[in-house]
C-alpha cells in the first residue's frame, strides 16, 4: 500500500544553489554552467540550481528554462536536480515548473510570491494550490522555500500543514533559509516527525523532508531528523559537507566536522565582501584559475580587488582547496 | 537650444496605476481593461499601467506586453501611458521597457529589482544604467518608482543624483509611494527645485518630475513644484482628483478639495480590508454592477461578502459616485 514504494526515491543529502557564470555581456555561460554541474555532482553535491544563490531572480524565465534545457542536453541527470522556480506570479511559476517537471527532475524549490508583502495565509495558500492544480503532474514535488531575510514573505507551520493536507503526495518537504534554527525544529517536530510515524503506521504513504539552507545546522537537522542541507557554500565544499551528512551517525568525529564546515563558511559571510554569492563566484575564479567567474549581475556587485586579496588569504590561511576545479579552464 | 521644446511635453497630471480585470480563469480580460482604460482617460486621468496597484508583477512579462499591445490596438494614446516595466531581472525589465518605448509610451515607471535586499548603491546605479543603455533609446523615459513598503529596495537622493549626471534626459522623474512627505520633499528640493532654475538660465535641457504615489500629498506637491500623482484611488475617483490638479493654484477652495480626496482614499484604505487593490476592484465591481470586477490573483485576495457590504455602505454614505462607469458593462 505504501506508494512510496513504487516512486523514485526522494533528492536527498547535500544540494547546492548552483551559482550561475555570465559572460561579458552578462548573459548566461552555458558551458562554465554545465562543468561547474558536473564538478558538483563528481563530490556527490545535488543541484538546487536557479535559487537565491544562483542570481536566478535576476533571470529571465527563458534565460532559467534554456540553461535548464542545456544541463539536460549534456547529459546531466535530472533526478539530482531541484530548480527553483517560484517567481511572483503564477503563470511564470507554473511554466518554469512543468518545464522542470517535464524534464524528470527530483523536485523543485518554490519560493512564495515575494513583491506583495503582508500578504494572507488564505492568499498565499490560494497561490501554491493554483500551482500545483495548474502543473497537474503526479510527478510533481514541490519544496517550498523559507527564506524571509531576502523573500520577506514566508512559509508558516500553518501553510504547510494547509498544504500538505491539500496535496499529500505534491508536497514534498521544505528548504528552511531562516537561519533560526528554532523555526527549522518546529517544522521538523511538526511535520517530519509525524509523517515519519504515520509512515510507519502504514497510515500515510509520503514524507515531509526539510532541508536546512546552511550547512552550520547540517547536524543538528539530521540529528533531528531532517533531509540534508541546501547551501551556498555547497558550490564550493561540497565533499566536506556530503561526507557529514553521509556520516553524521556513524563518525566519532562528527562535531569537529561540523566545526571545519563553521570556519570555511565564515569565510565566505565575511561581512566586508558584498554579498557570499560575489565571494563564492572570487573563490571558484581564483581555484579553477579562470576570472571569467567573477561577474555578478547587477544589482549584486564583483568584489573589489582588496577583497578578493582578502579572500584568497582567508582560504589559504584554513587550507582551503576546491580539488578538480580547474577542468572548469578553458573551453 | 532647448531640447525640450523639440520634445514631446511630459506626461503630468494625474495617472492610475490601471487595475487589471481578471477572467474567471485568471487570465487578464482585455475588454474590460481597455474599457477601464478609455473611462479614466475620459477623466483627464493617464494610463499607468502595470503598477503595484495593477497586480503586475503577479503577471508574467508576456501578458503585459500582450495587454499592452492590446490598448494599442484599441486605439489608446501611447502618450497617455507609463506602463510599469521594472522586474527583477536586467533581461526582462529591457524586453519591458524597449516594447514600451517601441509603442511610444510617454515614460516607463520603474521599480528597482527587488528580490535581493540592502544591495549597494553601486549595484543598483549599475543595474539602470545596464536598462538606459541596453534600451538605447532617445525616446526613453524613465520614471524611478520608490515603494518602500512593497519592493524594500529603494530609491536614494544619492541614486537619482548619479542617474540624472549619467543620463539627463532619459532619467525624467520618480514616483514616491514612500507615504512619507519630508521623503517627497527632500526630492522636490533637490532635483525639482534644481532642475527648474537651471532651465532657466538656460543651463540645461530637462526637468525632473516628482510624482507622489497617493493624491493625499497632491496639494503639497503642487505647492513644491511637483508634477502630478501616480494613485491607486484614482482608478475610481479620477474627476475629483484631476481637478484639484487643474486648479491647485487658481481655485479659493482648494484645501476643501484635498480634504474631500482624502475621505475618499480613507474608505478604501480601510484596514479592514485584505488590500486596498481588492477594495478598488469591488467598487468598480459595484458600481459598474459587474461583478466579474471583483477577482484578483493570489496571492491577493478579494473582500468577503461581508467586507463588500461595508464597503459600499461607506461609499454611500459620502455620496460617492463613478459617473459613466457603467459602460463598463456588458461587452
């Protein structure tokens, strides 16, 4: 009875919101993409592409759907895919959807619809339901996406609960960007838990999975009983970060790798570059020995030299090594 | 060796951001916005379309330039028009805007992108200059739309002193839906004011047009050399507003007028409603006894039965009226 059992396995452990190269005239750099995929995929790193991270809001929904369309024409496995694709309105959301469902990927990443703010719970719920009616695809496994410091509007306890009692099996779990690890265990007591158990009742047939938006709370979510982490950093310490979660309950030394995972990624917070996605784009140009990866689009800004000067002494100075990186040379 | 007097005149006065009917499928009615469009028009009221207040961004960068041509082809003044082009992304706000442009609107207003928060100053100047010159227009008018309550992004002095010195003529004014005066002022005093007497003197070839974003400001940016409002409540009280615009400087009564506009917004504004977008759609729902009016998108939601008989109770109780509305009727 469980039909779980006849679907693919959930996406699980580390993903990365794949940053996305541009060319010189800002447009999308389709081949860097795809090696930077691929390179993520060599350290078992998932690809949450088109997210925060991935400037992939400062995107066209065709820019988004043909960058998709090229990972998949390379061969690239789409069950390791989870592209974001909440936009503000529903019919951009529903197209980038059917578009990521109909290629056969694992799930997506779907923020609320960010411009209006204060918006109700009867109206945003209304939102995500049109979605998913719209999408009408069994196939379809949303990850709804909390990320109130840059969305501002949020994913309540309430609206999954709505939700998941709407769309039992189109609900698949959530990506807590809070940064509050409080709110993260209420929806992993909440939901996670519960689901677990009716699972094991035989009394339902799906799982809610939350991932954490950082990999600071990678032990405390699968401890917890959480999916894994969906993070920045992940585009550069993957294998640091999938080895935990591959461990996180056999090792002894799981703590001090939680730790190690801490400083690198405080690296990359560091407060005097502009944002971590300009500091995450330094660090591959400076690994992989290609400044092409530098370039932002605006509104984000590169970082200055003196920052990327800093930067490059901070990784060194904590061993800091992204190994393989440097396929992404050349064409 | 005015460039202006060679010019098209500006676009000033009074401008609805055009609420934007929805099909019971969701999908936009273009009769009835081209009908709503030609009613405010006939009010002395101009077209900007595609505002916070016309649900825009819960629409796709398709529909609103397939609405868009529509108005076109119904036979509505381009010159009447500044339709609401800013997204997120560089790639779409030009696709927006160039199409605009292309029609021969009288200006574009724009938001600056939104999703990311406390980006720099640096990146947002780069981003409009990145619009400015990927449009390449000479006809480009932009009109900057500083909503901080909505977008959080805003627009600075420091901003729009950069623009005006990089791009003078295509920079043309601001909307500032900030709800705060001494905000609206601090612009009026430095671009306006500035602007005015350097004309004068012949030393330069544009004005700077501040438009406030609600018409309770309307005499007090006549007063400061202010050139109009961009307002929600002008969608159903277009005559009144235009005319305290008309005669802010010659009537004896025009303090009496300010009072009875903002009576008006208040009952609109009501916070008893989900959205003063909602509240508008069910006057015109009203009192063009088309109930079809009343539907918005998730995530907003439209009044309660119960908030629609509140509503047109305060609305009869000051003897408020939409002559000619009822045209709206039927197809």
């Amino acid at each position: 009875m469980f039909v779980r059992n006849q679907m693919p396995e959930p996406i699980r452990g580390v993903l990365a919101p794949v940053v996305t190269p541009f060319r010189a005239d800002l447009s999308p750099d389709r081949q860097r993409f795809i090696r930077h995929c691929q390179w993520l995929l060599s350290h078992n790193c998932g690809l949450a592409v088109f997210g925060t991270n991935s400037e992939a809001n400062s995107m066209s929904a065709e820019e988004r759907m043909a960058l998709l369309d090229a990972l998949v024409a390379a061969g690239i496995d789409p069950s390791r895919m989870m592209p974001g694709t909440g936009c503000c309105s529903i019919t951009e959301t529903v197209e980038l959807t059917a578009h990521a469902v109909k290629h056969g990927c694992a799930g997506v990443l779907m923020l609320p619809p960010f411009y209006y703010k204060n918006v109700s719970e009867e109206g945003l719920y209304r939102y995500f339901s049109e979605v998913v009616q719209r999408v009408g695809d069994t196939r379809l496994k949303i990850y709804l996406y909390h990320i109130p410091p840059v969305a501002i509007v949020g994913i309540t306890p309430k609206m999954v609960e709505r939700l998941l009692t709407a769309y039992p099996t189109a609900i698949a779990g959530m990506k807590d960007s809070s940064g509050d690890w409080n709110n993260t265990k209420t929806f992993l007591d909440a939901f996670v838990v519960r689901t677990a158990r009716a699972a094991h009742t035989a009394r339902a047939a799906r799982t809610f999975d939350v991932f954490v938006g950082s990999e600071s709370f990678l032990l405390a979510n699968m401890r917890n009983g959480g999916a894994g982490t969906i993070s920045a950093t992940a585009n550069v310490n993957p294998a640091a970060i999938h080895k935990l979660y591959k461990e996180w309950n056999t090792a002894d030394d799981t703590d001090q790798q939680q730790s190690k995972l801490n400083v690198v990624r405080e690296v990359f917070g560091n407060r005097r570059f502009p944002s971590m996605i300009a500091a995450l784009k330094q660090a591959i140009a400076i690994y992989a020995n290609d400044p092409e990866w530098t370039r932002v689009r605006p509104p984000l800004v590169e970082l200055t030299a003196g920052e990327a000067k800093l930067l490059a002494a901070d990784l060194k100075a904590i061993d800091f090594a992204m190994p393989g990186i440097d396929c992404s040379r050349g064409r």
